[in-house]
C-alpha cells in the first residue's frame, strides 16, 4: 500500500509543476496576442485617418480616446471595418470600457500621433505618427 501512494503523490506533483510551467508560459503568449491585435487596431486607424485627410485635407481637430476616434470615423465613413477592443476582447461600443490609445493633434489638424500606453501603466507602448513614427517598425 505504501507504494501506491508514494506514486499518487509523485504524480500529484507532477501536475503541480506541469499547471506552473503552462501558468509561466501563458501570459507572455496572451501578451503577444495582444500585441499583434493592438498592431492591426493601429494601422487600420491610420488608414482610416488617411482617407480622411484626404477627403478633408485636415485631421480631425480634436483629441480622442481610441474608441471615440474608431466610432467618429465609422460614422463619417472612413473605416468601414468594425475594431475589436484588444484589451476586453469586444467589438468597441464607444462605452467606458478598457481603451489605452489615444488621438492627438496639433493647432491647425495638420499633423496627428495615436500613442497605446501599456495596460497598467502611463509609459507609451506603440506610437503612430504622420511626421516621424508612420510605422510600427
């Protein structure tokens, strides 16, 4: 009988270091997920405000959370496409959910920089620009 239960406790902590090493390895494979979908929402924003400054010869003038911008240029057209929100999981409703990017501008809508600031931080993640930074490479 000693045996059998010497077995049952090997294996219980084989299970135990197993359930670590997938809980270790989970979470830097959600974060590049994550990452790569923040990536898309990017360019396909930039695209978005490239047909509109095309069509307006202007960015739009004022400052917006990611969400209000993806709903502003679905509504004028400019992105057709409906976003998945990369930090709930959901289509944006334009609600107070979780929303890290951010649309600036400067005075005269000449110019505009879309930053995602890291999920539980204010240090800017990934910058988009339409002078310096006008790719994620």
């Amino acid at each position: 009988m000693k045996g059998g239960s010497s077995i049952l406790i090997r294996a219980v902590g084989l299970l135990c270091v197993v359930a670590v090493a997938v809980a270790i390895l989970f979470n830097p494979l959600a974060e590049a997920r994550r990452e790569r979908r923040i990536e898309k929402v990017l360019l396909s924003v930039q695209e978005a405000l490239q047909r509109y400054h095309v069509e307006e010869e202007i960015y739009p003038k004022r400052a917006m959370a990611g969400g209000e911008l993806i709903e502003f240029l679905q509504e004028g057209g400019h992105l057709e496409e409906r976003l998945t929100n990369p930090w709930v999981g959901g289509v944006y409703d334009g609600g107070n959910e979780i929303d890290r990017m951010a649309y600036e501008t400067d005075d005269l809508a000449e110019s505009y920089e879309l930053t995602v600031r890291f999920l539980h931080s204010d240090k800017v993640q990934f910058r988009l620009d339409s002078t310096e930074n006008q790719s994620l490479e």
